[in-house]
C-alpha cells in the first residue's frame, strides 16, 4: 500500500479478484456476470457468495446472473440500474469493448455504477490473456471515471472509494487493475469488513439512487431521441457532475482514509522531495519504479514517480500540484499502444496538463512519453532506472519502449539487468511444478500460512505455460517484514524447488537460484544416486553458486498416504522444513492448520491423509553431500532438432525455452502471421505410459488412430520394399484388406509417436480387441515409457519416412479410410484424453489440404493456435488448413466472411477464364470451369489444372491475365470450417450463428460441445445440462439444454448432425463427409468429453456410449437432400431407444454426481426432470424422424446442384 | 392361551425375535416404520463402510483439484461445494432420526477396517443414539504372506478396541471361514462381544458373458443356506457367553423355528423382506405362533435352544458324523 497505515488490521491473504469482488458482493443487489479472463473469478466468487446466501451490506443476497454476453450483462446492469437497484458487472479486454455502448449510455444518464476491470490486452495481431491498459483506454470516451488501483489491497480499497464516489457524482466510475500481475497476485492485505463498508457507504445517496429509478408512481422516461435543436446543450448538461469528481474522490479517500487509516490521493507523488526527473505511471508498474525510485534517491539521485489514481476525469491542477516544482523532466509510462497517436493517451493527458497549468514563471518540463509491459511483459526496477538515466539525455527519445529490444524502429531504451532494489530481508522462493500436482495450490497456501499466521507480509505470482496438458507452472514466492509491492519476477531466490524430476532435463530450473541457496528437489533416487541422474549443467550450477541440495522422494510419501499422485502437500513440509521462513514445528503445526481451513468440509478422510503426508516427509527429506565435480555425461536436451526449420530455430526455439523476451522485434511477423505445422518440434515427453501395438491380435479397425486426442498413433499401409532401413523393432504385418489388384501385398503399420504421445489411454480403453488368452491384454497396451522410448523414437521417426503416407485410395473410405489420410492437426497442447481434438483431427485428415478454418476463441483457440508452437501442420506438397480467430462472439460471420471472399474470388477468376479462354484453350478452359472436385484425385487434378493455366497465362501481357494469376488459387475447392465450442455456439455467438444457418451459403459449423466454458474453468452455457453443477451454476443447472439443432432444422435447408465420436465413430466420419458435400450451411454439434464433467478422461470415450444408451445425447443427422421433393423423411436417428436410466450415465460424472452430494434433495428433483427431457426428446425426435417433409430446392441452396450424401459404410 | 415370543438380544428386550438386518430396507426412516409397524423387534441399520466414505471424500476431493490450477485461465473446474454433510454426518442422522420415530431397539452397523475408524465411528454411533452397535467384519486375506493367526488377532482388536471405547452392547457379524470357528467366537467374546451373528453372506464376484468381464453379483439367500448359521448356533449356543443371533437364509416360519430350537436368540433377515415386504413379518410371527400353539410351547424362552448341541438327544448330529448320516441314509433310500 502506498501510504502510512498504522490502524489495526485484520490481515488476509488473497487475490486482486477477490479482493475487488468482496467489495463490488457487499455493495451491490444485481450483479451481471459472464466469463473472460483474467477478470473470470470475480464474476464466480460472487455468484458462489450469492449460491450460499451471502449478503450485501443491506442484508440481501445479491442476484447474480450469467448473461449470454459481456454485452448482455452491461445491458442486464443498464437496466437494473434504470430500476433502482445497485449494480455492478466485471469483465476485461473485449469483454470490456462488449460493454461499451451501454457505458455510453449508463453515463449519459448520470447513474451509478462501478464495474470492476482486471485491465487485458486487446487482441489485434494476437489475441492475449495478459495485462495491460489497451482495453480500459478504450473506455475513455465513455463518460465514466476511471480509478486505478495498482496493488491487490488497492483493489479491494479503490473498489471502496469507487463505489463511495459514484453515489454521491452520479457519474459511473471504471474501476481498473492490471490483470493478472494484480487479479491473479495474492497478497497479504489488510480487509474492510461489512462495518466498515457500512460506514463508508452513505444512506443517503443509496436513496437518492433509488429514488432516481424509474416508477409508475412517479413516471417519468429516459433514452429518448433528440434533434439538432437539444441534444448538444444536453450533452452539455452534465459538465459540472463531471467537474465535481476529482473532490468527491478526493473526500472518498479522506474520509476512507479516517476509518481505515490507508491514505490516498488523486495523485500521489513519491520520491525526492526536490525530484528533477519524474516518471508518472498508473497501475501495477508503479511498485517496481517506486523500488527503483527508492533504491536511486538513497544513492542521492533526484527522481521521483507521480502514481495517478483517478486518471478520468483528470484533474489537470491536482497533477500539477502534485509534481515537485522542482521537476525538469517528466516520463509518461503507458501500458498501452495506439499506433499513429503523437502518443499514448497518459503521456498525451501530461501534456496536455502542463500545457495548460503549469506556472508560466518556472521553464516547464520536458516530457518523453514510453510504452512498457504490454501482455503483462515484465516490468522491473532496471527498466525504472533505464527511465531515469533517458530523461538525464540531453536528447532524450520522445517516444521510447522499455523492456524489450526493438532493433527496427530503435526506440527501446536500454537496461541494465543488474540493477537489484530487492532488500536483503526478504525471503524469495520459487517453485516449479506441474499444473496436476497441485504445486499452485500448495504455494498459495504456503503465502497464506505466512501472510495471516505471522507478521511477515507474503506474495504470491504464477506463471503458467500455454498447454493443457503436462503444462508447467512457476510460483514466484516472497516474504519479508513489510508490505511487499516487488510487482515482478523474481530473478534471484533464496530457495528453488523443483517438483518433477524430468524438469532437470528440459529447464533450467537453477537459473533463479542465488549463490548460497537452497535447493529441493522431488527425487525417486536417493541421496547417494541421485547426482549422478542429474544432467551436467545442473551439477556444474550446483556446484558454482554452492547450493544446499535437498531431495525427497515425495511421490512415493504422497501414495503410502493414500494421496496418489499429490505431491503439494509433501513438498510444502518440506518447504517450510529447510526454508527457515518459520520456525519448523511451528511451521508444521500451521501447515496442519492451513489443510484444515482449506479442506476442512471435504472429511476427515482427506485431513488425516494430508496429516499423515506433512509427517511422512519429513522423515523422507534427505539432504545431498554434494559432491565434489561434475562427472554427468549427459547435459540439458536441446530444444528443437536441428532439422527444424530456420523460423523454428531463431524464434520458436527459444520461446519453448522460456527466452522469448530476448526475441527483438526484427524476429516477429509484422502482422500476426505465424507458420504453421510447429508442435512437431516440440517433443514434451509428458507421457509415463506409452500404447505398445500387438500386431498379432490387431485388427487394423482405425478406432485407435481415430481417437488419439494428439494425433500421436498414426496407421499406414506400404509396399514391402519401403521396410529396407526400418529399425528391427519397427512392426509391420500384411494389409488385412484383399481385394486383389494393386492394393494387395501392402504391408500395415500401426505407430506411436512416444514424444508426442501423452500417455490418456483412450486408445487402449476403446481398442475393440482382446487376447483370446488374457481378457486384459489388447491390441493395444500402455507400457511404461522409459522401456520403450529409445526403440519407438527410432521406429516413428523411420514411420514419417515412409514413402506415402496418403491413403492409396481414391476416395474416402469411411472410418479406416479416414485413418490412412495423413493428419494435418497433431501433438495439440489440449488436455491429456481431449474430447475435443479428435474431430479436428479427423476434419484435417478429410479435407487438410483445402481446409478453411474460422476458429472462436476459446479451448479450440488456445491449443489450436497459442504460441509457441502450433498443431495445424501441412502435407508434403505444403498444403494444409489455414486457420484464424477473429474473436469470440463473431465466429460464424467471421467464416461467412470468408466463405463469401472464396465465392467472390472463384466468381472472379470463373469469369476470368471466360475471357481468357482464347489464350488458355478451350479444353483446359472448359475443365477449369466444369471439372467436379470432390475428392483428392480430382482437387489434385483441378490444381494441376491451374499450374497450367497460370503457366501460360505467365506469358500474357494483358491486365486480365494479371489478375486471374491473383485469384487463381480460388478455382480450387476450398471446404470453409466454422470451428468453436457451446459457449461461442449457444451463448455469445448464438445470434451471428443463426444468422449464418439462415444465410444458404456452403459453410460447415462445427460446435465442439463440452457443455460448459471449458477454456475459462467450466462456466454454464445454454448447453450445459439440467441437474449438472458448473460455475455461474453452483447450485446445479435448473433448466434443460437448448436444443441448438432443432433449432437448427427448423430452416429445412440446413444440414444437421450430432455426433459422439466415440459413441458411434462410423457416423461421425459419414455425417462430416455430408456435411461437407451439402453444398448449403451445414450445421454439427460434436459431443466432446472434458475435464470439466469431473470423469475419468482415459474412458472418455467409451463413456460416451453410455450416454447416448442413456438417452443423454441422441444421435442423428438431418439431410436436406432426403426432403427434396418431399421423397423422404429428412431426420434420420442414428442411435437407438434408450435402454439405459439416464441417473447411470449421470452418476458417473462428478459433474452431476456432486450434487447429490451438496444437496441431495435439489439433485434428485433435477434428475428426474433430467429424465423427463430425455424421455420427451426421445419421442420428438421419434416423432419428427417418421415425418415426411419437403425442402424446397429452389432459392433454398444456392448452389445449382446438390452433391449426394456419401454412401454409408 | 397367549404365547409369549419375547427375548433377549445383546441385553435387548425384544417383543419377539424376528429382527430385520441390514438392507435397503432399513436404510429410511420410511421403511423401519413400516417394519416396525408389521411388528419387528429391532433394527440393523445399513453398515457404514468406512472404505465407502474415505472413498467418497477422496473421490470428492479429486475432483475438486481435478484440474485445477493447470492453466493461467482456470483456477479449476468446479466450484466448492460443500457437501451437506458427508457420508458419517448422514449415517448419524440416520440413527437420532431411526431412534426418534421407532420404539423397538435400533443397532448401528459398522464396516470398518481400520482401527481408528472402528473405535472412532462406534463412540459416534453411541452418541447418536444406537442401542447396540454391530461390527460388521470383513477381511480377505488375498495376500499369500498373511497367516490365519494374524487374520484372527485382527478380529480379535478390532472387538476390543471397540469395546473399550463403548458402553453400550457390541455384536459381532463374522464370517464363518476360521479353522476352529468356537475358538474364535470364545476369543471375540472374551473380549467383550455382547453377541455373535452368525453369519455375514459376501457379494460374490461373477464372471459376465456377454461382456467378458468380472463383477459383482448379488444374489438374495435362500432357505437352504441358513443350515450353516444352524449348525454353529447348536454349537455355540451354552458355550459361550454372549447372545447368538442367525442370519442369512432366514425366510419362513419353518427357518425361524429351526435356528430357534438351535439357541438363537434372535433371527435376522433381509432377503425375505426384500422379497416380500415388510409385512412378510407379520406372517411370520403368526406362524410362529401358531406351530407354538400347536406344540404348546408358553414362549419361546423355553423353546430357544431346545435342540442345541447340548440339549439335542444326538448331539453328534451336528458334528462331521451328519454329513456321514445323511449320506449314508440319502444312499440308503434309493439302494
């Protein structure tokens, strides 16, 4: 905190979300939420508050409502507000942008309100998760005001004030901290209780609030429309509410200031009272410059930093009497880009202030305006100091950068990485871990032992890489005896840990680690043995910086005390052993307390086991003598193999190194534009089991390939002579297909890629074949890895050099045809046993090489296109999909745009052709035009067509000629995918996606439906099911799904399926080739597995046939070609009548059968209206199959023919 | 004249000796009323499995952290819910809830396998009120490394553990898999086992044909099996200190007379009121009357144990020599 406090406190440890949403809880009756991070936890820790019936200030329980949108929930606030309640919503980047023209609005009518921002970058050549100020910029023009809080107890505390200070302006305030670097901080802080809040709050403008809503009684109207004559005098109206902020703020902070004893102010000014050189910041950055501002005046440098706090409206003489008189130069520090601005909206405002109040008799400062920590880049003291030592330049840049390296338009500032302000008495640890081994959770915890059971002040950070699965984290830990505001990375801890021993291998973990400190690490060898499994460079820093070297063996602790696999518990005694942080059996004694706190209502059970674990480790804590030398003979692997491509070695490589803030700017594309086809370089070997193939009992039925979420077991079929070279463990057995002719005397090969693999199972869960002699043993079976690796590396490495690896026929051969084809989608970072990944696997393998994907935003996006590495790859001859986002709400018109742009350009060169056909010749010309494409022989053909053409058309001076070169490429099919999930389909895309079925243009939807947000953290979408407990629906979801395809069909002209690729794997493979062969919208909704449902992912799939025997999902597909001429009835079922009761498939998902644990009574009700729907659905489906119905072909599609289904296998 | 059908188990005054075992049954208040209602004399609520609920509370407590924390936008997938109550806390309120609407005895079953969970769940099911407190016992020794003097000693400190920490009456449900089966009842008695119950019938596995695979498969008793609990009750009964209760096959009035004559002081049953309802009591003791009534027997104090081993005028027909004798007259009637 930025200000002397010495009330007494009650201290708390959490996070910038929390401790802004226990305010925004207290101090509002309508809360309107929808899921976007960083700022997502606000919106469930009110909802999960209101789900137990906690109360605002005024004794209700506020009414918290997910809406379909950002949009939806400003509007559902809009309107609470209209009617009198109080209201606040919370979002960040587009989220923030959805809101907009009712924040317009909202202010306009002068009414109260805070909405809470975690402050996200906007997406432009990329979208991030992370932190700056583009998205609350952007409110600017809003009308709102805009409070800034730059640490996690100002983000409880600027809540405070903020909503003190909208009642009694009127005017609607934004109240704004960085996302992540202060929503997802923890750190100890002191909390306002509901008294104190009682206190701040006036009753009376809460009346006043209240009486502004509109009433019958007192009717009055609002958002009319108004002419030339009065609108500007009205716009005007408002001018002195607006006035008035800056002093209602500035009383809001005294009096806040009187209760709590937290002084603050508009402005607030820290450093040499006599600065000459001011850096003037907003926001979480503020905590490294005030460290450097410290660190530099103690060396006699007169600098100083102005925080700005209420940065709208902006109180242009509270800034000027802010700044020390004595100030020469001013840096404005923008979190923030606006490309072609004089420069960034901060330093454009400091300006601007000086401009107009400086006082004229004293020469008025230079001002230099810098970006910095964009998409939460670090930010740290050196790059504070490199501020300052610029403003000292007799030149200094007018515009600047700092914290990367721009060595094309040269306006970064340059850094001085040794520059340390961190004081020795604070204790810095950190911690790497694997997102499933509870490593975050137990950090967290350790921050709050400290913070809330000793007077020393904790923080937390954690960093998080961009998989899903086998992602690593980074907790960055501090404590020490005063408030700790280091908002940065720490760069030399006192202690490392590091909590899976294969990191040795692949990271650097001893970087962080200062001269002296303490290591620990999770070993399954002991102390004499496990120096020499240590790679060199490790050994070699061990003995270079002279660390203490710990270890314990803490997978084995974990499972002797039954808690298999969670290993926090064990390496956090550990922790607190060996740290010195506390004293140890104090320690001990807290950790206990802290498992009680924390998992006190889930049972005695997990208590005891947690208890017992602290006690086993630390008897299993072992210290090494370390020895003497370095004698490993094997080092660090290196990060991509050599044969990768130069993009991949300059760029990729070291940001899978976790040194892509060494990346100058010359190494980005300038425009977003990545390669494709990366993710095989990126061998993680997460796996501890691998599928080992049994040729002799295979069947060679393609389920396995088919499945496999990472695309890491492929089948092929090869001449016999392509086995000379293969490794002697490479299995090969004769094709089972013979059908005589060309295709007999092929040989088949089933392959695991083992470093791509990682290790679900879901291939041996559904592997239909068993030993006649052992039941257990499949045609395929996880073996240990380490067994296998050395032979199965070799033997796929020598598998992708097969000669063809297309399938040898000329069509789409159903299920296992479709497993021949080459994947064009492999090694996704998704979740270990995705439900999502097959079907985009599959796509890639059916049309990869004329593939257009228009993907939403969501999981999808994330392990389909988040750096570094990405999976949509390309064929030998180059071609594969191409793929992009646009945003989330916009998916479907998004591919209508592109879809469109196809058609314009096919149009386009069609008719080019036409003009040309004297130069290109008549035959070629005619087959350009009229030549089917629909299947790889013929595409190929039409491609070769086109080589030609452009061939010839290359030695023709003519404009026309010119042009049909450029839009050549468009008489080649492209099939144009809609791709995202049930929160884009249901919910916030909904209304574009209707629009897009309604449209009649050839595009395929398709939805991968997990029925809950799963990318967020599993909100409820209109897809989730009745009686199933999902965020935003704590107590378990009351109504049923929507039934998007039905709804879907009621256009008749649109193409409809739902799948479940491991319920029916055949009828998936049919209804995506029709699909794609009807040339009109076509719509399928692909049940996909997640780990949100609380199963087991390794029989994901094999689960879903429960639920379509349940009835829980009923498969179908509804073909408009079957209803042309009303010759048939156009909705086929493809699953049978439900013999299953619906509670047996439910019952085996956490999902639905934690309710019945919470509340039995409620999830029994739920059940059986659960029933009731799909019994109902059952027999409207039924129904509705046995209907005949005619599509009318004219106007309907507009495509002139209408390709025929594919035939079924 | 009126025939008096009391008798005492565990110290228990029954108003006669039919009691209804663990089962569904008895698992809601609902049920045990209407049980009660067709003139039980106690209930055996369903046993508390102490794997069942560490199973559950782990199971819940996995998915809580099932992927939490593994990506910068999920903190984890499901929101903490307090469940209302777990699985102890439910069975609890079972017994207050049981104790509050019966008058006839209730007995808390308990299926526990460690010591702690044993002794700590027991002194909870006396505070909630049980009457009497049933140790459900059962352990598999798959391991080949584990010898029958250990399997027993087992036995014999999970009854005094339990013991020691209750007051009110324990009773033991034991399987009948010992090699010197009146040794152990003696040894569990002598550490305190108020009553034996005679004997604890296993869900057996079974091999499924359609899906080639191995699962468990209940099958309700039969009459046939209840010879068993007949044979050791004859046995036991005068031998050992402690009240014998028969189960497992007790379905008809026949069933009941039988054990009995044997020195039961009670009967247990479940599959036969699963079968036919909680009436079925009803007939039962009719029918018990009436045989009485027939043979004029006052009560069935004076009945219980009039053809044990003891009283029995062949007393060798409950040892190895029966299964000579009824081979030799089975052969016999055909020869």
């Amino acid at each position: 905190m930025s200000s002397e406090n010495n009330m007494t406190e009650h201290w708390h440890v959490l996070d910038g979300n929390e401790a802004a949403a226990r305010i925004a809880h207290l101090c509002s009756e309508v809360i309107a939420i929808y899921p976007i991070t960083p700022s997502s936890t606000m919106g469930e820790l009110a909802d999960a508050w209101s789900a137990e019936g906690q109360t605002n200030l005024w004794g209700a329980v506020p009414q918290v409502i997910e809406m379909q949108s950002e949009g939806g929930a400003a509007g559902a606030v809009h309107g609470a507000l209209q009617a009198g309640a109080l209201s606040t919503t919370f979002t960040a980047s587009q989220g923030l942008l959805l809101k907009l023209p009712n924040m317009f609005k909202i202010a306009g009518e002068l009414t109260s309100t805070v909405f809470h921002i975690a402050a996200r970058t906007l997406a432009t050549h990329a979208l991030s998760i992370f932190g700056d100020h583009s998205d609350v910029m952007t409110a600017r023009t809003t009308g709102f005001a805009l409070l800034a809080a730059s640490s996690v107890q100002e983000a409880q505390d600027m809540a405070a004030i903020a909503h003190m200070a909208t009642l009694k302006s009127r005017v609607p305030f934004l109240h704004f901290f960085d996302g992540f670097r202060t929503s997802h901080e923890v750190n100890k802080i002191a909390l306002l209780s509901s008294e104190d809040m009682r206190a701040l709050i006036d009753e009376d403008l809460v009346k006043a609030h209240r009486a502004r809503a509109l009433n019958p009684d007192k009717p009055v109207m609002r958002g009319t429309a108004q002419n030339p004559d009065v609108f500007f005098q009205a716009r005007e109206a408002c001018n002195s509410y607006y006035q008035a902020v800056p002093g209602i703020v500035r009383k809001a902070m005294e009096r806040f200031h009187l209760r709590t004893g937290r002084r603050y102010s508009l402005f607030w000014y820290h450093g040499s009272p006599d600065a000459e050189r001011v850096i003037v910041q907003m926001g979480s950055g503020v905590g490294a410059t005030r460290e450097a501002v410290d660190k530099l005046v103690a060396a006699g440098e007169s600098v100083g930093l102005l925080t700005v706090r209420l940065y709208r409206p902006f109180d242009v003489q509270g800034f000027i009497d802010a700044l020390p008189k004595t100030v020469r130069a001013i840096a404005a520090l923008d979190r923030t880009k606006e490309p072609g601005a004089i420069g960034e909206p901060l330093y454009q405002d400091v300006v601007t202030a000086l401009a107009e109040a400086w006082p004229g008799a004293v020469k008025m400062p230079r001002v230099i305006g810098g970006r910095y920590g964009l998409s939460s880049k670090e930010y740290t003291p050196a790059m504070a100091k490199a501020v300052f030592d610029e403003l000292k330049a007799t030149q200094p840049k007018r515009h600047f950068t700092v914290g990367i390296t721009d060595d094309v338009t040269h306006l970064s500032l340059k850094v001085d990485d040794d520059f340390d302000t961190e004081p020795a008495d604070v204790t810095r640890a950190v911690f790497y871990g694997l997102g499933a081994d509870g490593t975050v959770g137990a950090t967290k915890n350790t921050v709050k032992i400290i913070g809330e059971n000793t007077p020393l002040h904790a923080q937390g950070y954690f960093v998080y890489d961009s998989k899903k699965s086998g992602a690593i984290t980074v907790s960055h830990l501090r404590f020490g005896p005063r408030p700790i505001e280091s908002t940065y990375l720490i760069r030399r801890a006192d202690f490392v840990a590091c909590h899976q021993f294969e990191f040795m291998e692949k990271l650097d973990v001893l970087s962080l680690a200062r001269p002296g400190a303490t290591f620990l690490l999770n070993s399954p060898y002991g102390p004499e043995e496990v120096w020499s499994k240590l790679p060199r460079d490790a050994q070699q820093t061990i003995l270079d910086k002279k660390l203490r070297f710990f270890i314990v063996d803490a997978l084995t602790v974990a499972g002797q005390a039954g808690l298999a696999g969670r290993i926090n518990t064990v390496t956090q005694a550990c922790f607190f052993a060996i740290s010195g942080v506390l004293e140890r059996d104090a320690a001990i004694e807290q950790i206990k307390e802290s498992i009680r706190k924390t998992y006190g209502r889930r049972g005695d059970t997990v208590l005891n086991r947690n208890f017992a674990a602290v006690d086993a480790s630390l008897a299993a804590l072992r210290e090494v003598k370390v020895p003497a030398r370095a004698d490993s003979r094997f080092s660090r692997r290196p990060v991509v193999a050599r044969a990768a491509p130069d993009f991949v070695q300059r760029v990729t490589a070291m940001m899978m190194d976790g040194k892509g803030d060494l990346l100058p700017v010359s190494a980005m594309p300038v425009d977003g534009t990545f390669p494709t086809g990366t993710t095989q370089w990126e061998k993680r070997s997460i796996a501890q089991e691998i599928p080992i193939w049994d040729e002799t009992i295979c069947t060679q039925c393609g389920i396995c390939p088919l499945v496999c979420p990472h695309a890491a077991i492929r089948m092929n079929v090869f001449p016999a002579e392509a086995m000379k070279g293969a490794p002697e463990t490479f299995k090969a057995v004769p094709w089972s297909r013979k059908d005589g002719g060309p295709l007999d005397n092929l040989l088949y090969s089933l392959q695991v890629a083992p470093e791509d693999c990682t290790g679900c199972g879901a291939c041996v869960d559904m592997c239909p074949t068993r030993s006649k002699t052992e039941l257990k043993h499949k045609a395929i079976n996880m073996a240990p890895k380490l067994e296998h690796l050395e032979a199965e590396r070799a033997n796929y490495d020598f598998y992708l050099k097969l000669p063809e690896q297309r399938v040898p026929f000329d069509k789409i051969d159903g299920l296992r045809g479709s497993q021949f084809r080459l994947p064009l989608f492999e090694y996704s970072g998704a979740c270990s046993g995705c439900g999502e990944t097959p079907y985009l696997k599959l796509l890639s393998q059916l049309y990869g090489d004329h593939l257009v994907i228009a993907n939403a935003t969501g999981c999808s996006s994330i392990y389909g296109g988040n750096l570094p590495t990405t999976p949509w790859s390309r064929n030998a001859e180059g071609q594969g999909p191409v793929w992009a986002n646009s945003l989330f709400e916009d998916n479907a018109e998004f591919g209508l745009g592109m879809r469109l742009a196809i058609d314009a350009q096919r149009d386009l060169a069609q008719h080019l052709v036409g003009q040309l056909r004297g130069a290109i010749g008549d035959a070629l010309a005619d087959a350009l035009l009229q030549s089917p494409q629909g299947s790889d022989e013929t595409i190929k053909a039409q491609r070769e067509r086109v080589k030609s053409m452009c061939a010839i058309l290359e030695r023709i001076d003519a404009p026309q000629a010119r042009q049909l070169i450029a839009v050549a490429d468009s008489l080649v099919e492209r099939s144009v995918w809609i791709v995202g999930g049930d929160g884009w389909a249901y919910d916030i895309g909904y209304g574009g996606l209707d629009h897009v079925l309604a449209s009649g243009r050839n595009v395929n939807i398709l939805v991968l439906d997990t029925e809950v947000y799963s990318n967020t953290g599993g909100q409820a979408s209109k897809s989730t099911q009745r009686g199933a407990v999902a965020k935003f629906a704590a107590a378990g979801k009351a109504i049923g799904k929507k039934d998007l395809g039905m709804i879907a069909m009621s256009y008749g002209n649109v193409y409809v399926a739902q799948v479940a690729i491991g319920a029916n794997p055949v009828q998936t493979v049919r209804t995506f080739q029709e699909a794609a062969s009807w040339p009109g919208p076509s719509l399928i909704i692909a049940y996909s597995h997640c780990i949100a449902h609380g199963i087991d992912m390794t029989t994901g799939f094999s689960h879903q046939r429960e639920a379509v025997k349940s009835g829980y999902l009923t498969l179908y597909h509804y073909d408009p070609r079957l209803g042309m001429g009303g010759a048939d009835q156009p909705l086929k079922l493809d699953s049978r009548k439900p013999t299953l009761p619906l509670e047996q498939f439910t019952m085996k998902e956490g999902r639905f059968a934690m309710l019945a644990r919470a509340d039995p009574a409620r999830a029994k009700e739920l059940s059986r209206k659960a029933q009731t729907d799909a019994d109902a659905r059952w027999t409207l489906y039924e129904q509705i199959a046995g209907v005949h119905r005619t599509v009318t072909e004219q106007g309907d599609v507009p495509a002139a023919t209408h390709a025929a289904p594919p035939e079924a296998e | 004249m009126s025939i008096d059908l009391s008798t005492r188990y565990l110290g228990l005054d029954l108003r006669n000796p039919l009691v209804a075992s663990a089962s569904p049954l008895t698992g809601s208040v609902d049920s045990l009323k209407r049980l009660e209602d067709a003139g039980i004399a106690a209930v055996v609520l369903p046993s508390l499995f102490e794997e069942q609920i560490e199973h559950e509370e782990m199971a819940t407590h996995d998915l809580m952290n099932f992927g939490s924390e593994v990506s910068p936008e999920a903190r984890g997938f499901f929101p903490e819910l307090a469940p209302t109550g777990s699985g102890i806390d439910k069975y609890l309120q079972l017994i207050a809830d049981a104790k509050k609407a019966l008058a006839v005895p209730v007995i808390a079953s308990l299926n526990g396998h460690t010591p702690g969970g044993w002794t700590h769940l027991a002194q909870q099911f006396e505070q909630a009120g049980a009457d009497a407190i049933e140790l459900n016992v059962y352990f598999l020794a798959t391991d080949a490394a584990d010898t029958s003097e250990a399997v027993e000693q087992r036995y014999v400190d999970l009854v005094s553990s339990v013991r020691g920490i209750t007051k009110v009456p324990v009773a033991v449900k034991v399987a009948p898999y010992f090699s010197a089966f009146a040794n152990m009842a003696r040894r569990m008695v002598a550490v305190g086992a108020s009553g034996l119950v005679l004997f604890n019938r296993f869900v057996q596995p079974d091999i499924m044909l359609d899906e080639l695979e191995v699962a468990p498969h209940l099958v309700l008793s039969t009459s046939d099996e209840l010879r068993l609990a007949l044979r050791w009750i004859a046995i036991l009964h005068g031998n050992v200190q402690a009240s014998l209760a028969a189960t497992g096959g007790a379905h008809t009035t026949d069933d009941v007379l039988k054990v009995l004559l044997a020195g039961a002081d009670c009967v247990m049953m479940a599959s036969c009121l699963l079968q036919k309802g909680p009436g079925h009591v009803r007939a039962l003791r009719e029918g018990i009357e009436r045989w009485m009534s027939e043979r004029e027997y006052e009560s069935v104090r004076q009945m219980k144990g009039s053809l044990s081993q003891r009283a029995c005028p062949d007393p060798a027909a409950f040892e190895r020599s029966n299964y000579m004798k009824a081979l030799k007259s089975y052969s016999s009637r055909f020869a």
